[in-house]
C-alpha cells in the first residue's frame, strides 16, 4: 500500500510541472506531438527513479526533459529531410491543462521569426539558446548537458541570439499587418453579418480560395464566388484567434476551443487578393491542440 501511495504522490508532483515541462519540449522540438512524447519519456524515466535522491524536481524535471529533446533533435537531423508543416505562431503549447493559473505561460506566443530560426539552429544551438534565454537556465547547467564547457555553451547562445534579432529586424523592415490584419477583420464582420456588398468591397475581382479539406482541395475562384461561400460559412459560434501563417496574416477558427479551421489571408492594394484555407480536421488536431480559454 505504501508503494501505491509513494507512487501516486510522485504522480501528483510530476502533474504539478507538466505544463512546463510541455511548454519546454514544444519550444524545443516545434511539435505538440513530439512535445507529449518527450514529457511522458521523462515521467517513465522519473516513476523509475528513486525520488529521495532529488533535491530539486523542477531542475531535474527539466534536464531530463532537455536530454530527451536533445536526442530527438539529432535523431531528426540525422534523418533525411522533411517538407515543413504549416507554421502557426500564436497557438497554445499545453493541450491538457485546465488550471486557470497556467494560462498564462500556456498563452506565451511564440513568434514566427523565434520558429523559423529555431528550425534552422543544430540541436546545441537550439537548446543553449531556448534553455538560457527563454527558460533562464544556467550556462553552467545547459554546459553540463551539451559536455561542452560553459564559454562554448555561452557562444552557441549567442550565435541562436544575434540570428534571431537578425529574422525579427528583416521581418519590421518587412512593413507592419496591422493595415492587412483590419481588412481582415472586416472580411470577418462583413461574413458574419451576411453583407455581400461590403464581402465584396473588399475582395480583388479575381480573388482564389482554397479550402483544403480532408478528402481533396476545393477552389472558388471570383468575388461573388467567394462572397457567397464566406456569407454561408460564418459561424456564430466560431471565435477567431488572429494568428500569423506562414508569415501571411491568417486566423485560427475555433468551435468550443477546438481547432476548426485556419485561414491565410493574401492582399493586394487594400484587397483580399487570395484565401487558403486548412479545413482537415486531423491535420488541425495535429498541428493546434484544443484551446484552454
């Protein structure tokens, strides 16, 4: 019996991390999926290990849980590579937590220029950088890890630091959304309140939307076409969480906090000049886990 109670005690510890330690392997390994496997890895290899022998769980927690992302890196490096999934920056990293006081690190964004250089970082790269500056682990901790000493791990930190500021310059120096991100929202307001005239207002004459669904890819091509398809659409019970796609302005659907759609916008000269449009359910559980909001 004692066995049973020590076991479900170190369970309820380990519960009490769990969003952090998820919110550490999606920063790392840039998938929700892979995220779950590498926590559930540490929580096998913490049930099998003596507890009393660990001063501090959290840090022990989160080297492990580093360790187990770190082989999964290289192993994906080592692998041919693959085409990338569509990028979504402001998703929730935690699909199960339900504490209202987690929410807050849950709702941290992650930016589309922090995952496109993450991408392109080695495994070390990517761990010096993610553990010290977005974690606050110590070098001296991160060195340890890597079996490099505290000066290189400090460097490779830096290198991941000078090109993310790098992507995050060339994307100001790119023009601001915020005009794109209000016709946007207009196109939403004009759907949901079945004004044709004003959808059509704001779509280019030869505007093409793509919905991408689970058994083949639709195309309507035209303003009317499109007006009418987005008049039948909108949903009441639909929010809209603004989101950056692929580096386009874009939205995520949801329906009671489940991913129902996302949606990136292309403009030209003031108007929506193309719509593409991710309707697969599986690919969207895939990619966002349900929302806790």
């Amino acid at each position: 019996m004692q066995d049973v109670t020590t076991q479900q005690s170190l369970a309820d510890e380990f519960q009490h991390h769990r969003s952090y330690l998820l919110e550490l392997a999606y920063r790392l390994l840039g998938s929700h999926a892979d995220a779950e496997d590498a926590v559930q890895d540490t929580w096998l290899r913490l049930s099998r290990t003596n507890r009393t022998a660990i001063d501090n769980l959290r840090a022990w927690l989160t080297t492990v849980t580093a360790r187990v992302c770190l082989d999964l890196l290289r192993a994906a490096r080592a692998r041919p590579e693959q085409p990338l999934e569509v990028v979504l920056a402001d998703t929730i990293a935690d699909p199960h937590a339900v504490d209202p006081s987690d929410e807050a690190l849950l709702a941290d964004q992650v930016t589309v220029a922090l995952h496109v250089v993450l991408a392109a970082l080695s495994p070390a790269e990517r761990l010096a950088f993610v553990l010290h500056d977005l974690f606050a682990v110590p070098l001296e901790s991160i060195a340890a890890l890597l079996d490099r000493s505290t000066t290189a791990t400090k460097q490779l930190a830096h290198r991941a630091r000078r090109r993310l500021l790098i992507a995050e310059d060339a994307a100001v120096t790119a023009g601001s959304p915020e005009p794109d991100r209000a016709v946007v929202e207009a196109f939403f307001a004009a759907a949901r309140a079945g004004d044709f005239d004003g959808l059509l207002a704001l779509l280019h004459p030869a505007i093409e939307m793509r919905a991408d669904g689970s058994s083949a890819v639709e195309l309507v091509i035209g303003a009317e076409e499109v007006a009418r398809r987005a008049a039948t659409f909108a949903r009441s019970d639909a929010a809209l969480h603004p989101a950056r796609i692929d580096g386009k302005v874009g939205v995520i659907v949801t329906v009671e906090r489940r991913p129902f759609s996302t949606m990136a916008f292309t403009l030209s000269e003031g108007r929506i000049r193309s719509i593409e449009a991710l309707t697969d359910r599986d690919r969207l559980a895939r990619l966002i886990p349900p929302w806790v909001r």
